[in-house]
C-alpha cells in the first residue's frame, strides 16, 4: 500500500508548551525554548484548557513551576496547582482503590494484572501524582468474569445488568472489556480480558503475557504487572485505538521508555509482529521520537523505515494531535482508514473489515434476547439493522424532507 502524503499543520504556541511539558527530560536547550515561547504572547485559558483536554496539567504545571515561574500571570500557576491537588488527591484514592480490588479479587482466587492507572504513574514518572488518569484498567481472564462481577458487587460497584447472559458475553466478546461505576466516592472500574475490541483483530499472546508477568511495587504494595515490552504492545494498542488524539498518549510511552532503559527491543519487535500488531507499535516509537525527543536504537527507525504505512500512521497522528478539532475516536461500528492501515498486511486490515462490517457489536446485543441455542441470530439482527433498517429509515427521512419542501 503506498502512502500518501498527509498534510501536518503547523502547532500552536500553547501546543509548543505542552509539547515541552511532555518530555520525559527537560535539557538546557529545553528551558531555553520554554522561556522564549512562555515570555511571548500566550493565550493562557487556552493553553490550560489544552493541558487539561490532552491530560497533562501536572506535567505542565510541574514544567513551568520549575523552569519559568517569573513569566506566568499568578492566577495561572494557582488554578494550575489547585487542578494539580485534586489530581493528586484523587489519584491516591484510586491507588487504594485499585489495591482492595485487587485483594478482593485474590481473596476469590482470581488474578488480575493492573495496566495503565496508578502503575503507570508511578512506573513512568516516578509519581503517582503526575499522570492523569479516570478509571481504574485491569486484566483478567476470560474464564474469572463471573467471579470478578461478583467481588466488584460486594465492593458497592453497579454490576446489576437487566440483560441475559447471552447478551452480555455477546457485549464483553465484542468490546474485551466493561466498565462499572461506584457513585461513593465516584469511581470507575473496567475489568478488561482483552486489550480491544474484537473488531481490532489483533492476536495478542494472552497466555505468553500471563507468564510473563512479575510482581511490582506499587506504593508499597506488591501487585502483578506486564513485562516491559508488554506494557509497551498494550500502550501502542490503547492509543491505536484511540487514533492518537491525546497527546498524554505519547507521553506514557516517551516517559515509559526513559524509565525503561535496558528493554529487549528485538524481543519487542519480534512479539509486535507474531501478534501482528507491529505497525502499531511502530507508530508509538515514532512518535515518541519525533513528537517528545524520545531515543530509539537503530533497529526500530530501521523497521519504521521499511514499512511507508509506519510514516503515514505518524504523520496523520501528529496531525490530528495538533489539531483542536478532536475530541475523540469514532465508534467501532464505522471503518476507520487510520484503524485499518495500522493494520499489519492486506490479511489483517481484510479482517478488520469483515469484522467491523459484519460482527454484531452491544447496541445490537442489546436489541433482543435471544436464547443461547441461537446466539448466531445477532449477526442477523445487526445485518438487518444496519443494511436494511437503517438505509430504509435513511430514505424515508429524506423522502419527508423533499415532501416537506415541496409543499
């Protein structure tokens, strides 16, 4: 597949700010630039708005305490701390949160792995404190759901479902994960047994990463975590997923890199592409380099570099990153080119396709209770929905429309 070329606008002077924010080492060269931009005209309620919209206000905040105070209005600095207190707050209860979860979860004879959250913090920056994060992201088995809902009710978590068991494992089949909430305090779980969605078609090594996992420090706890080349294939997936439009993205991977000097890169490469996930990968690589100075060996800008598709990937990323347009990535119900040229191969990105196009997803598990005998029946509903039902009442619409003008 050639690439074609994708125009990359230039960024923002706030963006420029939080790009600097980001990096996992501040150099001389670094301040220098900080100061310069910061001391220029800066429209201050934006930069904030967009630290907070890419997730990075500590980070930011951490940045320009230290390199710059003298330069930010004093209004700035204490929204920015007082967001950076509740951050800290917050995040220090969803530690302990994540810690009695995962005693429950022990206490049923069920191992979970945490991914992303606190884990990440602490393991990438070094500070619970300095990354951002809503929920609370672990990996169970597929066989431990029932067991997990049940020690998530106990925990007071709203697990109650008015649908069928059928309908639910159609629904978790299809998206590899749940998401449950407690409203005291207002916390957010999401128990995942894959890392995405079934329409992704990737082939994760789910078995491999379950006995490559070791035990980890978290704030003096010792919890299971993935291995270092793990964390970075689920990183890459995650933000694939997402299409890279926030920039904290990048940043976990540039700051999990610095932290993690001595990784097996072949390994990592090598594990990418026996999962066929290695463009995805290679796209977070690339971006940490090129977007937050991240240092890579020669044998990943090597494997970018032979693959055009890499460079496209990277270069719409970096795009959609400075733009203020996105907020989000769209559904898993609609093609997306990013999604599918991340895929590996002409094999993959077919099944990427046949699976978006043709695999039910929860609205259409959530349509009708079918009995387990004729589960199979959701891929008529979706294809009836989809293609017949939804067209037709397309038509009709525009039809009452043209009436309506015409009268």
């Amino acid at each position: 597949m050639t690439s074609a070329p994708v125009h990359v606008p230039a960024a923002s002077v706030e963006f420029q700010v939080l790009r600097l924010s980001a990096q996992p080492v501040a150099s001389d060269a670094t301040r220098v630039d900080l100061r310069a931009i910061v001391g220029g005209a800066l429209d201050w309620p934006l930069l904030v708005g967009e630290a907070r919209r890419h997730h990075l206000t500590p980070l930011l905040h951490r940045t320009l305490a230290d390199g710059c105070p003298d330069l930010v209005p004093p209004p700035v600095l204490e929204a920015l701390q007082a967001d950076c207190t509740r951050i800290r707050t917050r995040n220090q209860l969803l530690l302990q949160e994540l810690v009695g979860i995962l005693g429950a979860l022990e206490a049923r004879g069920v191992r979970a792995i945490p991914f992303k959250g606190p884990l990440l913090a602490v393991e990438a920056y070094g500070d619970v404190g300095l990354r951002m994060f809503t929920d609370l992201d672990f990996l169970i088995r597929p066989m431990d759901i029932w067991k997990t809902l049940d020690a998530l009710r106990e925990r007071g978590y709203g697990v109650e479902s008015r649908f069928t068991r059928v309908q639910l494992a159609g629904t978790w089949r299809a998206l590899g994960e749940d998401l449950f909430r407690r409203r005291d305090p207002q916390v957010t779980v999401e128990p995942h047994w894959a890392f995405t969605p079934d329409r992704m078609a990737v082939a994760v090594d789910y078995p491999g990463l379950w006995q490559r996992a070791r035990p980890r420090d978290l704030d003096g706890h010792t919890v299971l975590g993935l291995s270092p080349e793990d964390t970075l294939i689920a990183l890459s997936l995650h933000a694939a997923k997402e299409r890279w439009w926030r920039l904290n993205w990048v940043a976990d991977v540039a700051a999990f890199l610095h932290s993690n000097g001595r990784l097996e890169w072949e390994e990592l490469l090598a594990r990418a592409h026996a999962q066929r996930c290695r463009r995805m990968v290679l796209t977070a690589l690339l971006l940490a380099q090129g977007v937050l100075g991240a240092p890579l060996p020669p044998v990943v800008t090597r494997a970018a570099a032979a693959d055009r598709s890499v460079r496209w990937l990277v270069e719409s990323a970096r795009r959609r990153l400075v733009s203020r347009g996105e907020r989000s990535a769209p559904g898993f119900d609609r093609l997306s080119l990013f999604r599918l040229r991340a895929h590996d191969g002409p094999r993959r990105q077919l099944s990427y396709v046949t699976r978006t196009l043709l695999r039910p997803n929860p609205r259409h598990y959530e349509m009708v209770a079918l009995p387990a005998w004729c589960a199979f029946g959701y891929y008529g509903v979706k294809l009836g929905h989809d293609y017949v039902m939804l067209p037709a009442w397309s038509l009709f619409k525009s039809i009452r429309r043209w009436s309506t003008r015409r009268g």
